[in-house]
C-alpha cells in the first residue's frame, strides 16, 4: 500500500493538502447555549469516529438519530473496520446497509435509545441522502427546526450544501449546522508525512485520502463538469477561494504520476 510519502515530499506540499482539507471539513456550529437542535443526521461513510460523535450530539440535544446511507461505496471499507474492531458479530454485518451497521453500533456498543433511532436504508450517494431522508422525515411527520449534519470530514462541505438545497426546494425552514468531528492533517513525524497525532484512528489509507479530497473540489466547482448551477445543478453555488485552487492544481500536479490518487470519477 502507498504512503503519503510516496506523493508528497515537501511542507509546501502538505500545506496545500491541509488547505483543501480544512476547506473540505466545514465547521459552522454554533455556540453551545446559542441553538437548540431537534435532530442529527448523519451520512454514511467509513470512518466509525463520525457516527459516534453524531450518537454523542443526538444524546446531548436528546432528540432523534438519523443514519442516512444504503449499500454504496463506502459499505465494503465501514464492514472491513468493523470487523477488525470485533465491535458486532458477522450477523449484523452481512448484506446490511451503512445505515443498520451504524444503528446497530449506536444501540448495541454506544448505547443509544433505539426509540429514537431513524434509519434511512437506500441512499447509495450524497444527493439521496438529502432527498431520501427528506421524503423518510415528511412520512414520520417529523419537522426539524434545527438540524446538525455529520459526513466524513472529507465531504461535509458538499453534503451540507446538497442538503441546503433539497430542504430549499421544498420550501422547509430547516436550519442545517456543518460538524466535521475532526479536521484531516497531515505532518511528518521522525522523517514521515502521516495524519496528525491528534487526529482518530482508522482514517483512511493515504491514496483513498488524496483522492477523497481531489475529487470534491472538480464535484464543488460551478462550471459544466461541476455540481454547480452551470453543471449538474446538483448543489448550489459554491465560492471555491483562489488559494484552494491554486492548492488543488498543486497537488493535482504532484499526483500526475499516480491516476487512482489524481482522479475520482464523478458520480
């Protein structure tokens, strides 16, 4: 398996990677006595830190869990960290969507309330979690005033924006609030370019990383080949800064040489 120091080799280069990153991880959660929250969604993914925390913010705000996510791309990487956790028998693992693995880890090794567990179980891409787990709302009656999103950290931006405009599209007045849980960054320790010491276990392995956070920004950009209004209007506009950009043909350049790294087909 590669290492990031098989892509990067200098600070410069794992400055412009952090930059992306901390682009990607949008965090606009209020101040804790400034909101109140009647629900938390999460989106399926594979980093088992993200749902904990969702698990954490619902017991806090004590309203319900949403587990937004089907069989889909992540479900194969989310089933192989379970299993090397041991954290629930094979049962619970086989044939089941990201959003039962992740209920099933709430109530049985979290212990979250299941009577206020949702489960969303088809969605296999960001924008079916958002129309998927409106539709799954408006059928339980459920009308959150306030709502906090949590995806890998690596999507957020795109997976609150997609949520934004499918409430907007049906005239709700959802207030959506962005939680990461964690920021990705890299730095070297004794010679090495690895996640920060801070960060969670179990992240991704560096190529699946680099090329995480390569394909957001094409996916982010309003232009024909975005999501954007000017592409496929997936999302609303959003204002990419000129110093990701340049951190983004930054690295796209360093990984020239390395396609899987480089390029995420858009799906």
């Amino acid at each position: 398996m590669s290492d990031f120091n098989t892509y990067l080799k200098a600070q410069n280069d794992i400055d412009a990677v952090n930059a992306i990153s901390a682009f990607l991880a949008l965090n606009d959660m209020p101040q804790a006595d400034s909101a109140s929250v009647d629900l938390v969604i999460h989106a399926g993914n594979a980093i088992l830190e993200t749902a904990h925390a969702a698990c954490e913010a619902a017991r806090e705000a004590n309203c319900h869990l949403l587990f937004s996510g089907g069989i889909g791309h992540s479900t194969t990487l989310l089933v192989e960290t379970v299993r090397s956790e041991n954290l629930l028998p094979e049962i619970y693992l086989k044939d089941r969507s990201e959003a039962e693995i992740f209920g099933t880890l709430a109530s049985e090794v979290w212990s979250f309330p299941k009577e206020k567990l949702v489960l969303e179980t088809r969605s296999t891409n960001c924008g079916e979690n958002a129309s998927f787990t409106k539709l799954l709302l408006s059928e339980l009656g459920l009308e959150p005033c306030s709502t906090i999103l949590f995806q890998d950290p690596a999507m957020q931006l795109r997976t609150f924006v997609t949520f934004q405009k499918v409430w907007q599209e049906a005239s709700c007045a959802t207030v959506f609030y962005s939680c990461p849980t964690f920021v990705p960054r890299l730095e070297i320790r004794d010679g090495i370019v690895t996640y920060a010491a801070e960060l969670p276990s179990r992240l991704w392995s560096p190529q699946r990383f680099l090329s995480l956070i390569m394909g957001e920004i094409p996916r982010l950009r309003d232009d024909e080949n975005g999501y954007g209004p000017c592409g496929r209007g997936f999302i609303p506009h959003v204002e990419i800064p000129s110093e990701i950009e340049t951190a983004y043909q930054h690295v796209h350049g360093l990984l020239k040489n390395h396609e899987k790294a480089k390029n995420r087909a858009l799906a």
